[in-house]
C-alpha cells in the first residue's frame, strides 16, 4: 500500500511541473493503473536439515515386548532396541532373512513367549480360556488355532516389525486402535468400522498386551474392553477432537 501510494504521489508532482500555461495542471481524473501493485512476500524458509533417526514410534511397546525383551544381559537388550529405533531402513523391517535384519525372527520367538503367559488361564466361569496358538494371528488366521509350526508366528512379527500404523482417511470416528490391521489379519471378514490409527484416549498398551496373550479372549464387554492391564489409567485431560489433544502437564 505505501508503494502504491509513493506512485500516486510522484504522479502528482509530474502533473503540477508540466502545465502547458506555466501554471499547476488541474485534473480531476482519478490516476488509473494497469495492474495492483504487489508487494512480494519473504520467501519460505527452507525446511530444517533432518538428524540422525534415535526412534520410531509408530506402536507403542513393541520393541519393548518383542526385541530381545527376555535376553538375560540389559547391555544386549538395550543395543537391540537402540539399533531396531534407529534403523531407518523400512524394506529392511519386514525382511525374513536373519542374516540381514532379524527383526521378524526375533519378534517370532517372542510372541511365543507372550503366548505362552496365559497357559491355563480361566474365565469367570472356570472355562480354562489360555493356551498357546490362541494370539492374534497365529498359523496366518486371526483368531489362531492349529497345530505349531516354524511360522506359526510369522504373519504377526512381519506385521508388527513393520512398525508403521495404518489408518483408513475415508472413515470419520475413530474409535478402535489396530482396526485396520485387525480387518486385514481377518481377511476382510472383520471390516474397518474405525479409522484406527492411534488416538490420545486408546490404551494402547493393555490393548497390546491383550492381543498378544489372550487373544480375541483378551476383550470384554463385546470386544473392546482389554482384559490385561498394566494398571496404569488414561489420562482424564486428554481429548481425540480438541487441540492441543493432551491437557497440561501434570506435576508430581
């Protein structure tokens, strides 16, 4: 605007100093001008330069429960997790061959562990409801099942040590964590009703837990309640619609 004005201006000063009779020029005209002048704006700044990778989140507690979480030294757990944090290498997540990355295989010998938790488990009526081969995915069926084998495991690990959630954009609540990759470990026969993801409100760990010891026993109240709990309850302050989604910190 003030540039806009500074040429009015200088417009003016040229119409007083060129009258034909020596005198100022009187024209009532307003002064037009062919296009708005703009003034540019600063350029974007350029994006910040990335580090080095430390972490990847995209599931809570899986490399917690699943990477080398049973090795009896912590110095050889924590080197694990540190270099499963830091591979930014996503092919080489899900890739089978031990000899390159094992991640797959060393989640394979984990959730057979996590699996084996709630052997003999009852249900409130004494039905004995844990076994092995009842976790989510086992022998590549959702509710498990089956005879053991060398990959009873494999289609679970591959999935998880792809370690990236999945969310379907064209739904509008999201009310379910997991719920794409349960519809996808289910065939289809499960079908997204949630956008999954990973919402604030989602306790995601005791979901995990759940699914990974007891299975579709793992849930109450219709299959959404997780049965197996670390004790510690969501806070109240956090939101899945409102910004800034979690409240104030909390002071001890």
């Amino acid at each position: 605007m003030m540039k806009q004005l500074s040429i009015l201006a200088v417009g003016g000063l040229f119409a007083i100093g060129c009258g034909d009779d020596g005198s100022p020029a009187h024209n009532d005209a307003p002064v037009k001008m062919d296009a708005p002048v703009k003034m540019d704006a600063p350029p974007n700044p350029a994006p910040p330069a990335l580090g080095t990778q430390v972490d990847r989140m995209g599931r809570p507690a899986i490399s917690t429960a699943l990477n080398h979480s049973f090795d009896s030294l912590a110095s050889t757990r924590g080197a694990a997790k540190d270099a499963y944090n830091q591979d930014g290498n996503v092919a080489s997540w899900v890739d089978p061959d031990p000899t390159h990355k094992p991640y797959v295989a060393e989640f394979m010998k984990n959730l057979g562990v996590l699996d084996a938790l709630d052997i003999g488990q009852k249900d409130t009526g004494g039905n004995v409801i844990g076994k092995c081969g009842n976790q989510f995915g086992y022998n590549g069926s959702l509710l498990g099942g089956g005879s053991a084998t060398a990959q009873s495991y494999a289609l679970l690990a591959t999935a998880l040590a792809d370690d990236r959630l999945t969310l379907e954009t064209s739904k509008t609540t999201c009310t379910k964590y997991l719920a794409v990759e349960q519809s996808i470990l289910s065939g289809g026969a499960i079908p997204v009703n949630s956008c999954g993801g990973r919402a604030p409100s989602y306790d995601v760990i005791d979901i995990s837990y759940s699914a990974l010891t007891l299975g579709a026993a793992g849930f109450g109240s219709g299959g959404t309640v997780p049965l197996v709990v670390d004790g510690v309850d969501a806070h109240a302050d956090a939101s899945d619609s409102a910004f800034p989604f979690l409240g104030p910190p909390h002071t001890p």
